[in-house]
C-alpha cells in the first residue's frame, strides 16, 4: 500500500466528473466538478487526513455511475502524489492508478 499526502485525478474521459477521497473513518474530501481533459488535486494533510489513514479514491460521473477505484492508500507528509486517470464514457468507465510521483523540492 502506497502512502501518499496528494492524490491527482486526470479526466482522460468524455464527461464532467468529481472525485473525492474516503477515509476508513468516515471522513471524506471531494473535488469541484472537473471537465473533460482537466486534472484536479487533493491534499489530504491540508483535507483534515491523519498521517496513517487508510483511504480510497471514487469518482462519480456527473448524469452516469460512480466507481471506486481498486488500489488502496495511506496518508503520509511525504509530498508523494498518487496519479489516477479516468477513460471511458459516463456508463461504462475505468479508473486506475498510473502513477506515484516522488516529491518535488
């Protein structure tokens, strides 16, 4: 399991969609709505997270389902970023992570 402090959602699909994190406790962070061919980024320190939190990514397509996404995560004050891009329409979607960026000085 990765431990991660950010989590970028990329649109690579054809539909306005919004993505939120969820903490085994409940607490959760969203997204504004993002467009087609944007990125969006959650801090999860700066989202209320403790350091150690397990969590979980889901997207929901605006009109079309929602989906959580398989891979699981632990927050940490690392300033690594979890990279998950979305393809697909908004009834028939996938969501996976591509990516664990190291932290940028």
């Amino acid at each position: 399991m990765e431990a991660v402090q950010h989590i970028k959602c990329i649109n690579r699909a054809w539909f306005v969609l919004s993505f939120w994190v969820a903490g085994n406790d409940g607490h959760s962070l969203r997204s504004d709505d993002l467009p087609i061919q944007r990125e969006g980024l959650l801090d999860l320190e700066e989202g209320g997270f403790p350091e150690g939190t397990e969590v979980v990514l889901r997207v929901k397509a605006v009109m079309g389902e929602d989906l959580e996404a398989a891979e699981k995560l632990r927050v940490a004050r690392n300033g690594k970023t979890a990279v998950f891009e979305v393809r697909g329409t908004s009834l028939d979607f996938r969501l996976g992570l591509v990516a664990v960026l190291e932290a940028e000085d």
